[in-house]
C-alpha cells in the first residue's frame, strides 16, 4: 500500500500502516449486492404502508445506534431541539480539518487546518454556522484548542496521506429503497483505497474522538452495508480510529458480517416505524447514551443510572 520509506513514520504511524496496509484482498461474490437488496426489500415491504408518503424515513448510523441502545432517547432526539456546544463542535471541526488536510497544498499545521475548517463551517447554512458565528473569543478560542489537539494527534499518528491510496474525506453513501420511502445514508470519514472489480481494496475509516465501544463496530458495519449496496464490492477493512488513542481497531468485511448489518438495520427500522404509531409506548434503556440524552434530567431511569454511576466512578 506504501510507498513511504519506513524511515520517515514514528512507530505509531508504523502501526498503523501495518493495520490498515495488509495485501489480502478478498473477492466477494457478486450477486451479493442484489442478494442484500432482495432481503431488504423484503423485510421493508410490510412496513412501507406505515410511512407516510410525504414524509420518508431517514436512516443513519446514529438513529439505528439510538433506537437499539434506547428507544425513549430515539424519540426525544427527533422532538428535543438539536443544541450544538463547543464539544459537539470539536467533532464536526476535526473532521473538516483533516478533510481539508488531503487537499492542501504545502506542508500545513493544524491550526492552519482548524482555522480554515472554521471558517468554511460558518458559512455552511445547514450546520453550526449559526453556532460557530455566535461565539465569543473565548468559546472561539477553546473550540480551536480542542479542534487542534484532535487534528494534531492525527497528523502525528497516522501516516501521512498519499494520493495513490486515492484518500476520499466524508463520501456520502445513500441507498433508497421502496421509491424512496426508506432512505439510507452515511457520510463516511475516510475512504483509502480502491475495489479492483470484485475483489475489495477500500479501507472505510470512521474517527473517533472518544473511548472505544461496541457500536462503533455497528456504525461501520452499517457503512460497508450502504456501500455494497452502492457499488456491489464491498470495503476490505472497517476501522475505528481513536484520536485520543492514535491507534486503530479494525474488523476484516465479510459476507456474515453484512448479512448481520442488514437484519440489524431491517430489525431497528421496524422498531422506528412501530414507534410512529399511535399508542406505542417507547423503552427506556439506560445506558451511558443517557449522558448525552436530552432527558438526562427528567427520566427517572436515566438519573438514577447516572447517580449511580456517579457513586461507584
Ligand atoms: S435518560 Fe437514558 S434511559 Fe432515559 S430516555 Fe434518555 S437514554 Fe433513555
């Protein structure tokens, strides 16, 4: 996959190109993808005449994340009103910065990377424009540290990034099913690599800013499925890749392994389409989703979770 001379990555990045530059390249069946798209269908078949025609279902990683880790927190999310914060930001800043990274020209720093991050964010209507323009200095100044440090870790972790890797910042994925009714779609963080026919080559990259967990492994599942879906090969390799950390966790793709994406995704769009209807009661699931849970202080199960979570950190 290299062509870097090993020399020139500390050990970190070493690790890294030694994770993510393995040489097997799978070669996936391909009737796979109208395999996958078949079964889909049909699961969703019962549940289109529930969707109201005018109003289509949107699915993403986080909605089926939220509807399988509490059903209560999935509600809310789609009545609460959306608040962004400086945390929340660093996030969305980072990445735009190391997507800008792959196109720079020059050698830039990461401050350079984060302010031009910013400033593109500010003019984007359907994001933290609003948010990012309302700042004072010091919320402004604490965004930019925080953004910094994530930006900086991954430009001394990973390998520097080479265009023949044909490196791909937040590619969106989208697959429609039933005229649209349902729709699938993902931003992907990093795309290296390539599918040369039906063997697979692509690495499908998602950062990560905080600790390690389970459904991290689902998101990029969910990823890999939508881009099978898309383009029939699916990626070789999913990978979390933990800022704080500068390590990655990879998971091989396999043919179970997106035939177990698509029941979990079939499985939580029913429950979504269930909770639209009148009568149905939501489950609540406390979790450590319910720190970040617009309910956080006024579900009963949520406070007492995390008071007692509290209690024995
Ligand atoms: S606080 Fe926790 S249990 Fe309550 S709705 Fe939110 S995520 Fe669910």
């Amino acid at each position: 996959m290299s062509t870097i001379a090993k020399a020139s990555l500390n050990a970190a990045q070493q690790q890294v190109l030694d994770q993510l530059g393995s040489t097997d390249r799978p070669v996936f069946d391909p009737a796979l993808r109208a395999q996958l798209r078949h079964e889909l269908d049909q699961a969703f078949e019962p549940m289109i005449p529930a969707i109201p025609k005018d109003e289509p279902l949107f699915v993403s990683k986080r909605s089926i994340g939220m509807v399988h880790s509490c059903e209560q927190l999935f509600v809310a999310d789609k009545t609460e009103e959306f608040q962004w914060s400086v945390p929340i930001a660093r996030g969305i800043v980072s990445h735009k910065a190391i997507e800008l990274l792959v196109g720079y020209r020059g050698n830039p720093t990461p401050l350079e990377l984060v302010e031009s991050a910013i400033a593109r964010l500010e003019n984007d209507a359907y994001g933290p424009g609003d948010f990012l323009l309302g700042l004072d200095e010091g919320e402004r100044a604490e965004l930019v540290a925080l953004a910094n440090d994530r930006v900086t870790t991954f430009m001394e972790t990973f390998p520097p990034l080479e265009r023949n890797w044909r490196p791909v910042t937040e590619s969106k994925v989208r697959a429609e099913f039933a005229n649209g009714q349902i729709q699938l779609s993902g931003k992907i963080d990093l795309q290296l690599g390539y599918a040369r026919g039906n063997e697979a080559g692509k690495v499908t990259i998602d950062l990560k800013t905080g600790r390690s967990h389970r459904t991290h492994i689902d998101d990029l599942r969910f990823y890999a499925l939508i881009d099978t879906l898309k383009t029939g090969t699916p990626p070789r390799l999913l990978v979390s890749y933990y800022l704080e950390q500068g390590t990655p966790h990879t998971e091989a793709v396999t043919e179970d392994l997106l035939w177990t994406a698509a029941r979990r995704t079939a499985e939580a769009i029913g429950r979504m389409v269930e909770l639209q209807s009148e009568g149905v009661v939501p489950e609540r699931t406390p979790s450590g989703a319910c720190t970040f849970c617009p309910l956080r202080t006024s579900c009963e199960a949520g406070v007492a979770f995390l008071a007692e979570r509290a209690q024995t950190a």
